[in-house]
C-alpha cells in the first residue's frame, strides 16, 4: 500500500511466508484465516487506518462477503447481522487488546535481529489466535449454516469457481515454473518495500537469489485448496445434523491444514523453512532506517488497534 494512504490490512491472513520476520509472518496468518468462511475472518482482519475506518465498518464488509459467498435472502442476511454483530462485540473486547500486546513484543524482539525461535514463536502466536477465534464462532457459523438451501450451496459453488480462477491468475499456478518463481519474486520484494522502503540494487538481487532456491508449492497448493472445498460441500450436507455439525465444523476450521497430500506436506515444509531463511537474511541487511521503518509501520497498527479497543469503553 502507499505510505501515507491506507496502510496493508493487518496482516493475520495464511500465506505461507514468514515476514521480513515480522511481515511475512503476520501475511502468513492473514492466509491461515483465509480457512475461516465469512463470519470469522475479521477476527484476524483487522484492516487499515484505514485500519480503525475498515473495522469499524467489518458488519457491512461481512454481510457483503456473506451474500457474495451464498446469496442470502433477507431473513439469512437479518440473521447473519445478529450474529455478526455479537462476534464483533467480543473481538473488540477480548482480542484487540491482546493482538495490541502480541504487536509489541514483536515490535520488543524487532530492536534486535530475529531468530529461527522468534519465527517459530510469531508462527505459533498467530496460528494459536486464529483457533480462539475458530472456537467462538464455531457454534454461531454452524445455526448459520444450518439455514442454507440448495440454491445457497450452487450459490458458494459459483463462488469458489470464481475464486479459483483469480488464485490461478494471481499466483500463475498452472504456468511453467519460470513464471511462477518471478510473480512469487514481485510479490515478495512488494512486501519487502512496503514494510521496510526502498530497497538497495544489492538488496534485491540477493533477496532474487534466495527467492529462487524455495521450491514452488502453488500448484499443489492449489490442489489443496480444491481439497478444502469439497470438504466444506461434503460438510454442509451435515447442516441439520446438530449434533454432528458444530463439532465437525470445529474440527474443519482449526484444523486447516490436516489432511494434506504427503507431497503438498513436503513441499510445504521445505518452502516455509526457505522462506523463513530468505526473511532472517532479509532481516540482517536491513539498514537502521530501513529497520525503523518496520517498526514504526509496525507501531501504527500498534495505535490503531488501541484505538479501536478504547473506542469500545467510550462507547460503554
């Protein structure tokens, strides 16, 4: 995003990076939310100051998705509202406040250099974030869910045509190799300067380098994902099952990444232990202004977030 403009929606979302040790990281568990339909992406969403203007505006946001995911009537849109409505009221209470905290001792560890652990920590720190939110709104997605119809399901399968297509075009998933590895390398050096600025010609060709020694999972991972789908279609044929619904609904959502191909599993591996490789060794080129500026990117959302919690008491 622009400096100055709306800054990046706050990175918990799943790509499977690791950040500039604290950017990749927060886009990994941006993707890692992806697995969270609808009403619980927000929980790691929090989007730009934009950030507070975006969050503040998540029940619309979310009622959109909604209706784009299944086209709901007016009696699923009303009650997709109440729902929403509690859930929000709860993640501004009870998790933006610990997001706030998670943020600074990112920001604490960041005045030195990063360590595989301190991945490992961030990793686990938002992965772990994720599933509270999975857990809270399991129950509420599964009341939900249970009201779908047939023509809501044809509806999510228009959906995920469509979003299967955009991934393949994003992420040049059937094109050759080649081609994969250099919109990978524009993706990765995007982030880089997003959160740290310029970047040096030296800079770049050694983040070009290690960008071409990680293996290229995205077509498996498209496949995966394929994968996913149909085990959200198989399990919404449970919808009016109560007493088997919710707990496997659970199980989908905090366990997104069970069930994968032996191959997907290999490469996923090795593609994240790279990954984290290239953003350590980013890490260490980075120049004092260069490092400042991650932290101060990083300080915003620190603010907003705070922000957005105190706007809770006033409110009370």
């Amino acid at each position: 995003m622009r400096e100055g403009g709306c800054r990046r929606t706050l990175v918990f979302r799943g790509t499977a990076g690791t950040r500039q040790r604290r950017m990749p990281i927060q886009a990994r568990a941006r993707s890692a939310a992806r697995a969270l339909a609808l009403a619980l992406v927000l929980a790691l969403l929090p989007a730009c100051s934009a950030l507070r203007i975006g969050y503040n505006q998540a029940d619309a946001l979310l009622a959109w998705m909604a209706d784009d995911y299944f086209d709901l009537d007016a009696a699923q849109k009303q009650d997709f509202n109440v729902r929403m409505s509690r859930l929000l009221q709860w993640h501004r209470r009870e998790q933006l406040p610990d997001y706030a905290r998670f943020l600074d001792e990112i920001k604490r560890r960041g005045r030195q250099q990063f360590t595989a652990d301190d991945v490992a920590w961030m990793v686990d720190g938002v992965k772990s974030r994720y599933r509270v939110i999975a857990q809270r709104g399991t129950g509420e997605a599964a009341e939900l869910l249970a009201t779908m119809t047939p023509d809501n399901l044809q509806a999510l399968e228009r959906h995920f045509d469509k979003v299967n297509q955009k991934f393949i075009r994003e992420y040049k998933a059937t094109a050759p190799q080649a081609e994969r590895k250099r919109a990978r390398l524009q993706r990765t050096l995007k982030l880089v300067r997003e959160w740290a600025g310029s970047l040096t010609r030296e800079q770049e060709q050694r983040i070009t380098a290690l960008n071409d020694a990680i293996p290229n999972a995205d077509h498996l991972r498209h496949q995966d994902r394929l994968r996913r789908q149909k085990e959200f279609l198989a399990l919404l044929n449970l919808r009016h099952d109560k007493t088997r619904f919710a707990p496997q609904l659970g199980v989908w959502l905090s366990q997104w990444d069970a069930g994968r191909s032996p191959a997907y599993e290999k490469a996923q591996a090795e593609t994240f232990d790279k990954r984290v490789a290239l953003y350590l060794e980013v890490e260490r080129m980075l120049t004092p202004q260069q490092r400042e500026h991650v932290l101060q990117r990083l300080q915003s959302y620190i603010d907003d977030i705070r922000a957005l919690a105190d706007q809770r008491v006033a409110a009370h």
